[in-house]
C-alpha cells in the first residue's frame, strides 16, 4: 500500500501515518516528476481547504496516473468538507479512475483568519480522533468501497466558497516581525518554494495558503492582520523535522 499525502501542520501526515505502509509526499512526488504509480492499495491524504482541495492536491491529480485495485482517499477538517470529495471524483474520472473509498476526519482547525486556537484545542477531544482514525483503518483494510455523499445545501455553499475563494496570492498578507532571526524554517516548510530567505523574507506568487509558515515559525514572527490567534499549532505526533523532509523544496537550509 502506498499513501501520498499533503500536510502543512502535520495533521494529514498523522492521518497517513496512522494508516501507515508506504508514505510519499505529494510536494516532494511533484518535485521529482513521478506520475505513474503502481500498489495494490493507493491512498491519498489531504486537508480540505474552503470545501475544497488544496492547488497542489488538484495538481497532483491532474498529473499522475494510478494503477490499483483498491484507491482511497482521506481529507482532514475542522467540520466539514462541503464538495472536496466530489471534485476530487470529478478530477480522477477525467483520468479514468474513481476513488472506492472517501471519507474524512474531523480534527483541529488551525485557519488563523477564523479560528482561535486555544478554543479549538478545548474542542479537540470531543472528536475522537483516534476513534474516527480507527473505523477508516479498519474500512480500508477490508477494502470497504463508501463515498462521502453531498446534499444539495452542500453542493451550493461548495460553489458559493469556491467562487469567493479562488486561489489567491495569500502571502502578500504575511507581516514578518522584528523577531525574525533569519533561521529558514519558513522557507523548508513551505511545499511550493514560495518563500526566499536573504537579508530578510520576501514571498513569490505561488503561495498555497496553507499557513505552514505562520504555524510552524519557531518565533512566531509571521503574522497575519486578520488572524484570530497569536497561538500555533503542529500536530503533537508530527515533529518539525517530518513537515520540513515532506515540503522542503530548497536545496540548501538558506532558503
């Protein structure tokens, strides 16, 4: 079984983890060009971002083929995941294939321009995770085939998020502090190479929007205007140095 994943805190990396067998990075697939992939059991894993699935997700998919008897897919949430799951069939029947098994799990939301932190690690017990961790490993091992199914308030607020919402260059609202010491974690974390480190930080056009800089910032020396939080967040499971070998894109630690 192979496992591609992407992860920005470490939350969908915990996910795939749990899972386990073989883990690849999607980042770090796409960075090496691979498109073809080859198991008995493919899976992905990934966070669902505005009832949507991240850029690079959708890249991911766009790019390669798979050849399985079994392929799941796992998205991570804070409660709901509005047409994720929907687009991504939509994407995999443009390359010939369906996903057997969809479903999601329900973990911390760290989206700093909504969520404060500190209140939404008070709610994270009352999902039971490992609960709902086990029941999904528990499906793919029988090779389970469920799809996540989308009602009609769901499919509109989808459309109304995705019209809103549309990728942006999200690093033009990043404020470094005057904390900043140059360390380069920021630049390692950040899976599309956006972020240059010099004489001080400057960010391109590619930004994913998945805060993995502002989270994992050792200062906290990003910010955001918007942000509700001063608080951050990595999954406890997740050590930096996991999120840097999956997003890391750099060739040398200066960014």
């Amino acid at each position: 079984m192979t496992i591609f994943y992407f992860t920005a805190t470490g939350n969908s990396l915990a996910v795939a983890k749990s899972i386990g067998s073989t883990l690849v990075s999607i980042p770090q697939a796409l960075n090496a060009g691979d498109t073809n992939f080859k198991d008995d059991v493919i899976g992905i894993v990934f966070p669902v971002y505005w009832w949507n699935l991240p850029l690079m997700v959708r890249k991911f998919i766009d790019t390669v083929s798979f050849e399985a008897d079994y392929l799941f897919a796992i998205g991570t949430c804070g409660n709901v995941a509005g047409g994720a799951m929907a687009s991504l069939q939509k994407q995999a029947k443009k390359k010939n294939y369906e996903f057997h098994y969809t479903n999601l799990v329900k973990m911390l939301d760290n989206y700093l321009p909504v969520f404060e932190i500190g209140a939404q690690i008070k709610k994270l017990p009352k999902k039971n995770v490992s609960e709902q961790l086990a029941l999904i490993t528990s499906d793919i091992s029988q090779r389970k085939k469920v799809k996540t199914k989308l009602n009609i308030f769901s499919r509109f607020m989808t459309l109304l998020f995705v019209h809103i919402f549309k990728p942006k260059n999200n690093a033009l609202k990043y404020i470094v502090s005057e904390s900043c010491n140059n360390c380069g974690t920021c630049a390692r974390v950040c899976p599309a190479a956006n972020i240059t480190l010099t004489d001080k930080i400057s960010f391109g056009n590619q930004c994913e929007g998945c805060l993995a800089c502002l989270h994992l910032c050792p200062l906290n020396a990003l910010k955001l205007k918007s942000e509700k939080s001063d608080m951050r967040w990595r999954h406890p499971d997740i050590p930096l140095s996991e999120i840097i070998e999956a997003n890391n894109q750099k060739s040398d630690n200066s960014g």
